[in-house]
C-alpha cells in the first residue's frame, strides 16, 4: 500500500488562466477552480494526510501544481529545474517548505526536470523525456537517488503527452494505472498494469493514498477497477484544473 502521512499544496492563483498551456485556452472558472481544490484537500485529509496549503504565489500562475517543483523519495527531495522559464519562480518557496521536513538537494543547468514527469514504483523510478525534462534532468536523479537504493529509467513519450503522469500514475509498489495505447508494452518492466479505457484516459492520473484512490470523476471504468483493487475511490470534479493542462497528482507532494 502506498502510504503518507504528508502533503504540501499551494492555493489557487487568482492568474490560473494565464499560466503555460499545451493546448486552446479553455476559460477558466477561478471561483469553482478554489472550491475544487478545497475538496481535494479535504479528500487528502480524509485519508488521513496532514496537509499544508502554501498562500497564492505571486506572478506564478501555475503555482498550485507543485509537484512539478520538487521529486520526494528515499528520505530526500530533490528540487526541480522546471522546464518552463516562467515556473521557476515558485521552486525557492516549496524548498523552504520542505526543509524542515525533508532534506533538499537543487538541480542546475543545463538540466530540465518536472516533476509530473517522474513516476515511481518500488525501488524504480521513472523519468519521461518531455517538453519539460531533458536527459540532464534525469542525470541528476540518478546521482541523488542511485546511490540511495533506487534505480533511475528514462521514458521516451509522445509529442503530445505533456507529462509522464498524464497517462499513468502508482497504484500500489507493484502495480501501475496506464490509458490504454499511451506507452509501449513494458515500459514499466515487471510492474502489474491496470489498463485505463482510451476513452478514460484522463482518470489515469489518479492519487493513491493510504488504501484511498482520489480520481478524476466522471470515469466509471477506473472506478471499478481500482475498487476491485480494494481502494476506497473519492471522485473528486476537476473541471477547472483540467482546463489548466492540470491532474490530480500536480496538485500536491506527498511525503
């Protein structure tokens, strides 16, 4: 079971419309995207996770996605070189946050890292090569992390995924969600895969907590499927985040 007792957030920014986007810029509901974010911190808690809520981050609109700041496993965080210029900005904030907590380590140039591109499971852990992370990046995982017991694999992925955890995310430390045609077979070596439909492919992000699966709602077919993994599903409404190029694994860092 994947277990945390931990979680750091950031609250809505008020700019969310105007953060990095892959896609059309589908407008945003700021009201309805604050509430959404408040129910999922209120699912977190209810599984049992103590969470943190850093304030709104000035002149950092994508700011409530900080899993892309910083990668947590092995007892320590590195924090990330997101690959976007413009998220920079709110690495420092999530470093202090975390250091009373974790120990740190930085990433410098020319390496690029997000961390929604990093997936792990047992003592693997995997690195999409995307718009956002480039092969630097995944070098210094591995000098952080190798050394601490895990193993480092980079993942080649689409033009049009943005992040690794677009299309997967851990279930438990053996089993993985994937969307059905977004990776090759294997990629995950040895680990179980619970097949997401194409058509579902959203809700293959989902955050598995202490027995709990926090998903995207509106995606019966997961649903059934990780509750035939003996998770408690909580369907949360992530209508606004969505339309942010946003999941809901950007949404926290779990320690």
């Amino acid at each position: 079971m994947l277990t945390y007792t931990w979680a750091l957030t950031r609250a809505i920014s008020g700019r969310l419309a105007e953060g990095e986007r892959m896609g059309d810029r589908a407008p945003v509901d700021v009201a309805l995207a604050r509430e959404q974010h408040a129910a999922y911190v209120g699912a977190l808690r209810g599984a049992g996770v103590n969470v943190v809520v850093l304030p709104e981050l000035g002149g950092a609109p994508d700011g409530c996605f900080v899993e892309d700041t910083a990668v947590i496993a092995a007892g320590v965080a590195v924090l990330t070189r997101p690959g976007a210029q413009s998220r920079r900005v709110e690495v420092p904030s999530v470093g202090s946050a975390l250091a009373p907590t974790v120990p740190t380590r930085t990433m410098s140039a020319p390496a690029t890292l997000d961390g929604g591109d990093v997936l792990r499971i047992g003592l693997d852990l995997y690195v999409g090569l995307s718009a956002r992370t480039n092969r630097a990046g995944v070098g210094r995982l591995r000098q952080v992390f190798e050394p601490r017991g895990l193993r480092v694999h980079a993942v080649e992925l689409p033009l049009a995924v943005l992040h690794l955890k677009c299309v997967c995310s851990p279930v438990d430390d053996g089993a993985v969600l994937v969307a059905a045609g977004s990776l090759p077979a294997g990629t995950f070596g040895g680990a179980r895969v619970i097949e997401v439909p194409a058509e579902e492919t959203y809700a293959a992000n989902a955050v598995v907590v202490n027995g709990c699966a926090l998903v995207a709602a509106g995606h019966p077919v997961t649903r059934r499927r990780l509750e035939a993994e003996g998770l408690r599903v909580v369907e949360l409404d992530m209508s606004e985040t969505r339309k942010a190029d946003g999941s809901l694994t950007c949404l926290s860092l779990l320690v």
